[in-house]
C-alpha cells in the first residue's frame, strides 16, 4: 500500500500533535511493509526531499503573493501528488482538517482521500469563545467536501465538528491516537523529582498554561518543594503583540516566580527523559480533540493531571488512571495538584493503572493495525464514505 499523508509541520519542522501523529503513524507503516510518502507546504529554507527511518518527505515552499498564495500552492501539491502517482499508484491520500483543503481536480479522482479530524478551524475557534471568520470556515467547509471518508481521533471531536459544519448524518470512524511505548516507557533508576511538576506544550491560552501558572502560589504555599518545569515554544499574545512566554512570568508571584522554569522547546527524542523525573504531569487544556501529550505522560507511568473538558473523559477516567478537573480556572488545579504532591501512594496508584490503559488501548502496534484495517476497507470501497 501506498499511503500518502497531505502534512505542513513533519518533524523537525516546527509541529505539534499533528506532526507527532503522521510521524509516528508515518515510520510505523514502513514497519509493517508499506510505502508511506509525506508532502506538505513549509517555509522556503526548508524546501527539499528527505527520508525519516523510510518514509519519504518533500517539503514544497510556500510561495506567492497572499492574495493568490492558496491557489497557487494548492496547484503545486495537486501537480506534485499527480507525479508520485505516476511514480509509483498511490493507495490513499490523508489529509487533516486543515491539509485536506488540498485535495482538488488535479489529484486522480481515482485515489481514496481521507480526511482525519484532529480538530479544526471551527473546533478550536468556538471552544475559545470567538466568532468565526467566514473565509477560514468556508474553507474548512471545502476540505470536508472534498474528502471522500472521514476519521476522527476522539468521538467528541468527530461529533463536535459535524454539528459545527453541519455535516448532519456523514459517517466517521474514531481511530484515537496511539504513542510509542518502546519511546515512552517508565525508565527503570530514574528517579522521580521531588515536587516537579511537568507541563508540556505549546504556550498558548488554549493550553491553560495561564491558569496553572496563575495556581503555583496556592501550590507552593502548600507544598514548597513544588517546582513547576514548562516545557513548550513561545508564541505571540494575540492581545498585545508580544512574546506569550513573557506576559506569564510578568504574572508570577513573588512566591510562585523561584519555583517555576521556562526550558522552552524541547526535542521528542528528549521528552522521554523529561518526563521520567516528574512527579506529576499536568496539561491543563481549555479544549483538545485528542491529546497526544497526555497518552504520552501515561505511558511514562505518571501521574497525569488534565481537563475534565471536551474528549478528556474519553482518553482516561478520574480517580482511576489520571484525575480530570475543570482547567478554565485557577484554583482546581491547584486543588488537584495539591493532592497529588502529598499522597505518593495515590500518584503511584494512578502512574500504574495510566500505564496499563495506554498498553490496552494506545499502543502503537494496535493503532497500525486498526489504521491498517480501515485503510483497506477504504481501497477496497466497504469503508463509509460519501
């Protein structure tokens, strides 16, 4: 099979969930004997081909002048995924809620087109609160018109943009997102760090990386051993036009600010061992369609504090493999952290019971094989589809 993923942030370009995901789907696929080609738009400086542990990755430059930018680059993916199918049939083409705008007229209407719901434009925008643009919803309107079968990573998220988009009854198959556990596995005589609590992820509002900044001062009154490491690239603070990052230490307390760090971006191949030395993982999302952070936080075995919002019920249950707790406001995780910084049994109990969920239901040789499944009945026409 050849499979071809539409992606503009693969690994080591600047990425998130989305990225981590067609990496670590991408690689695996090859492992299992299939051909695996990943194209995308990326800055100029990146323009070129390579191959990451066999799979095939061109980065095309965005060019063009921003009124006509989006059809011109659409043209050049189109007119690429055209020559690869020439090269060598392509089984099926994904793309995400963004990517999948890519799909047209110049890709082979022969070829299956996947579009994967990691959360969209429409998503994220109404779970913040903010009023949609027409242009960017009109868009995402057109990718979900142009692919042929939709997948979800989380039900809340295949639900949630149906309603948004007015798909109305159009089937979707939930294919949750998976994590290495040969990479995130507990590393036997790694210490845990007294007190550290971890936070990795983008700093930006939706992440809740406010409001746990903002709960370190009731933490560490509590707890002075408490430190808080926050793991994750700045961006710009779309009130004030200025660094993210530095409006949340401007906000420390003079408390909280000798018990809280800014390591900033850091490598995948390094989380691992980050994430090893904490007593407590936390993400404190205000929304997410199906977090790979905190997959990857249970499977290191820890204790993982996130948000009772959106999916977050669907990836862990409280009180049982993780806690969940309302992340929209300060004191909750506070609350939260709290607890688990003085019940070690309870951090213990729950780091195993996250291992064992993530084993049962997120590994990665499952995850192939039920993206293997549905990727045949997707060639083979049983798969739901419009």
């Amino acid at each position: 099979m050849h499979v071809v993923f539409l992606s503009n942030e693969y690994p080591p370009a600047p990425h998130g969930g989305i990225g981590s995901f067609v990496q670590t789907l991408g690689r695996a696929l090859v492992v299992a004997g299939n051909q695996v080609t990943v194209c995308g738009l990326y800055p100029a400086e990146m323009e070129g081909e390579s191959q990451d542990q066999g799979v095939r990755v061109i980065r095309l430059a965005r060019i063009g002048p921003p009124g006509l930018r989006i059809l011109i680059n659409t043209y050049r993916v189109q007119q690429k995924l055209r020559q690869l199918h020439r090269e060598k049939p392509i089984s099926l083409i994904e793309g995400d809620d963004d990517t999948a705008a890519l799909f047209g007229g110049r890709v082979p209407a022969s070829i299956p087109t996947v579009l994967r719901m990691h959360g969209g434009y429409m998503f994220f925008e109404t779970a913040a609160g903010r009023k949609p643009v027409a242009y960017r919803t009109w868009l995402e309107r057109r990718a979900f018109h142009r692919a042929r079968h939709l997948a979800a990573v989380s039900r809340y998220v295949g639900v949630r943009t149906s309603d948004l988009l007015g798909l109305g009854n159009r089937p979707f198959t939930v294919i949750h997102n998976c994590v290495d556990l040969n990479l995130f596995q507990p590393e036997p005589g790694t210490g845990e760090a007294e007190g550290l609590i971890v936070f990795a992820g983008t700093l930006i509002e939706k992440k809740g990386i406010r409001q746990l900044i903002e709960a370190m001062d009731q933490v560490v009154k509590a707890c002075p051993q408490a430190r808080l490491a926050v793991y994750g690239g700045d961006t710009v603070d779309p009130l004030t036009g200025g660094s993210y990052r530095q409006k949340l230490e401007d906000s420390l307390t003079p408390i909280a600010r000798p018990h809280v760090e800014f390591p900033g971006r850091v490598e995948r191949a390094r989380l691992p061992g980050i994430l090893a030395r904490a007593s407590i993982c936390c993400y404190p999302s205000h929304m997410e369609a199906m977090p790979i952070a905190w997959i990857e936080g249970m499977a290191m075995g820890k204790a993982v504090l996130a948000s009772s919002l959106g999916p977050g019920p669907e990836v862990l249950t409280d009180g049982q493999d993780g806690l969940l707790v309302d992340c929209r406001q300060a004191q909750p995780i506070a609350g939260a952290l709290i607890r688990l910084l003085q019940d070690a049994g309870l951090r213990r109990r729950l780091g195993e019971a996250a291992r064992q969920r993530v084993a049962a239901d997120y590994g990665l040789a499952l995850h192939v094989q039920r993206n293997l499944g549905f990727y045949r009945a997707v060639v083979d026409g049983t798969a739901p589809g419009r």
